[in-house]
C-alpha cells in the first residue's frame, strides 16, 4: 500500500529517524474518508520516523460552511501530528468547462502551489479503486480512447495514488479503526453530477444485474489499458520529438527574443502518413498540446488527418485552444517561405 508506494523497506527500525533535510510528503485532504484514512496512514509512518509528511486541505468555497470544513480537518491533520498543515482558499472559474472540471483544475492549481513553495517532492492523492472504477465508467459513456480508459495513473508528476487498489469500503474501516470523525461532502451523492449518478445509480445497477466485482472488473482493465497507453504514448513521443520543426515569432520568420514559444509548428507530411493510425493522431494532439492548446477530440483529430488525404480542402482545420492546422502543398507558391512545402503547419492563434 503506502509502504510499497513509497518504496519504505519493510526492514526499517521503528526507532529509526529521517535524515535531515528529507522530502516532504503532503497529503491532499479534503477531510473525506478516502483523504482522512490516508492521513491516518501516512500519520502512522511519520511517528515511526520513516517520512516527513505535511497536508494541504483545499477550500473550493463551493458550499456555505465549506470554511469551517477546512479548519476542522486541519485541526484533525494536526492532532495526528503531520506538520506543516495548509489551508488553500481557492476560486473556482468555470471558463467553458463544466462545475467537476472547474473544481479539478482550481485543486490542482492550488496543491501545485504549495507543493513548490514548501518544496515538497510528492503529494498524496486518495482516490481508490471504486474511484477507479467510475473514471473508466465515465469515460466509456464519453466514447473516450484509451488514455481516458486507463484511468487514473497511480503517480504522475509529483502526485501518487497509493490507495488506488484499495476500496471504499476499507477507507472507511480505516477511519473508524482510528475514531476519526470524517466529513462526506454532500455532492457526491447529488444527481446533477455525472460521477455521482454513476457512484450512486449505475455501479449498483450493474452489480445487481451482472454480479459482484463490476468495480475490481473495471480497475483490472483500467491497468491493462494504461500500459497500452503509456506504450503508445511513448512511441509517439520518439516520432514527434523525430518529426517536429519549431518555428518561434509569426510567419515562419524567427523572433528576436529567442526564449519566445513556439507559435509554429510543422509535421512533413509524408512521414506522418506512414505512421500507424494510433501514432499519427497522438503526434498530432502533442503538436497541439506544445503550442498551448488543448487536447483535442477524436473528431477534431479525424478533421486534421483527412488534410493528409488530399481530397478536399487544404484547411485550416480549427483544433482545440485556439490553435488551427492547414495543409502546405509543394504545387502551391509562397515565395517567403518555401520550407514549409509538403507539412502540415500548425500555428497558435495569440490574442484571440
């Protein structure tokens, strides 16, 4: 579990100490089940003297009383003896994306915060296998591919999941073994949310009408699938580092400031072509990504790929977070810049 996330040797004294100046670990808590019994884990390794561990509680102020939610858990984080304890007040914008995704982002922007400046090197996250479970479940009624399928990765960055096998039910068991007093936010049962129909209504349904184990099922195919994933990934990764020409400034001409970002991006062609389908559109999406925008959909991905067909119009294609794609065919003319014959260009759209 926490141990084997942390790669703690099974062996180490209980007497032992941390070094000096050794990494701060911070558990994100929201004062949950999930994020409590974790606490009370990582709490138990602190007093052993095997890790510094602090916490960070985020206040969304998406709810009245969510203030004294925060103080209460941190006083919780404190009594089990992690130190430092934050609170991390937090807006939440919802600029085109919807109240979850809002949430996401504005928590994760706040734990990127403290983290760098209390220099931690890794923050814990409590999601467990039923959260697993209805990631994959939201991900199959988007009609997602199979990055969103795999889920949840247990580390990515400075985030680790360590609870990511285990299930609700034993956070649960955690916390009244420990006589802890967790808060259960009301949201995660209201049915305007979607993972809250899915955790409430449709894994319910399943188990009753398909049997027991629909969750560990769909955990167990989220890990085959993130190992596909990350293959995949990896693969286009290698072609698009192969592949990419960087243009800084507008135009294909450089810009004086050299640190500029890239504003252009160019994929020959005939190269992408030969890529397998998978490897094509992931070397795509990374162009986009790279200029600033957006991962974009299936659909957006399939537009941009039929520019290689040459059948129809050479763009440009609009992709996600403002940033469009055309296509430079070599039989057309552009005296001012001839090394983008035979590419697709892809080009930010600044101050739009």
């Amino acid at each position: 579990m926490l141990a084997d996330a942390l790669g703690i040797p099974v062996s180490w004294p209980s007497s032992a100490r941390p070094p000096d100046g050794s990494e701060l670990i911070l558990v994100a808590c929201s004062g949950g089940p999930d994020s409590m019994a974790l606490a009370a884990v990582a709490a138990f390794f602190a007093r052993r003297g095997q890790l510094r561990v602090g916490a960070v509680v985020v206040d969304h102020q998406l709810q009245s009383g969510s203030g004294k939610v925060a103080l209460d858990t941190a006083a919780a984080l404190r009594g089990m003896g992690l130190d430092p304890v934050e609170i991390s007040t937090t807006s939440v914008l919802h600029a085109g994306v919807g109240p979850e995704a809002a949430a996401r982002y504005a928590r994760y922007a706040a734990l990127d915060e403290v983290a760098a400046r209390l220099g931690a090197g890794t923050v814990l996250l409590g999601h467990t296998l039923d959260d697993q479970a209805e990631s994959v479940l939201l991900g199959l009624a988007r009609g997602s591919g199979t990055r969103s399928l795999a889920g949840m990765p247990k580390r990515r960055g400075i985030y680790l999941r360590p609870f990511l096998g285990l299930r609700r039910a034993e956070t649960l068991a955690i916390c009244a073994a420990e006589g802890l007093d967790p808060w259960y936010d009301p949201t995660n049962s209201d049915p305007v949310f979607a993972r809250s129909r899915v955790r409430t209504r449709v894994l319910p349904f399943l188990e009753a009408e398909l049997g027991p184990g629909i969750a560990p099922s769909l955990y167990r195919s989220a890990r085959i699938l993130g190992q596909d994933a990350d293959y995949l990934d990896q693969l286009a990764a290698e072609a698009y580092s192969r592949l990419a020409e960087h243009q800084s400034g507008h135009n294909g001409q450089p810009d004086a400031n050299e640190t500029a970002p890239d504003s252009e991006i160019r994929l020959p062609e005939k190269a992408l072509t030969a890529l397998p389908d998978p490897i094509r559109q992931r070397v795509v999406a990374l162009a986009v990504v790279a200029l600033g925008g957006q991962q974009p959909s299936f659909e957006r991905l399939l537009a941009a790929d039929s520019l290689l067909q040459r059948r129809g119009s050479a763009g440009p294609v609009e992709l996600a977070g403002k940033v469009r794609v055309y296509r430079q065919p070599r039989s057309q003319a552009v005296p001012h810049d001839p090394s983008s014959y035979g590419k697709l260009v892809f080009r930010r759209r600044d101050g739009l």
